[in-house]
C-alpha cells in the first residue's frame, strides 16, 4: 500500500483522482453538509493499494474504484470486503 496524501473536507480532492472518485467524494460532502454534520478538522486520506486509489474519511467513510468498472463504491471501513486480488 503507497500512502498518498491528506486533505481536508470541503478542500480540493488531487487531480489525479479518476472523476468517479472525485463525484463520490463531492457526494459524501454535500450528503455531510445536507445533514448538518459538523466536519471541522475532518480529513480524506488517500492510498493507493495496487495502483487503485482508496480514500478514506476521518468518519469511517470508504471511496474505492470499481474494478473493471468505471464507476466507485461509497462504503465503510468495517464492512468494505473488496478483494484486492482482482
């Protein structure tokens, strides 16, 4: 696993995001906003776990490519059970 960066909520997300990572990431946020939930000092953190991007959020909030798909998955941190093999 390569460690990527961090950033804070409601900052940009980096460039070299694939756009559906970037529209999960702008999802959350809005759904984070809609519900009034305060997120201050809450930040993404970014990995890469062979070659995929994964981000995660301060909340337990997962963002992870689809594999073979162009498209990510909004889950959890405990209840993410993606094979990375694939």
């Amino acid at each position: 696993m390569q460690l990527g960066t961090r950033w804070p909520v409601g900052a940009t997300p980096p460039a070299s995001l694939p756009d559906p990572v970037r529209a999960a990431l702008a999802s959350v946020e809005e759904e984070l906003s809609a519900a009034g939930q305060p997120t201050d000092g809450w930040a993404w953190t970014l990995t890469y776990l062979e070659g995929r991007p994964i981000v995660d959020l301060d909340d337990g909030t997962r963002i992870r490519l689809v594999p073979g798909e162009n498209a990510a998955l909004i889950t959890s941190v405990d209840l993410d059970t993606t094979d990375d093999s694939a």
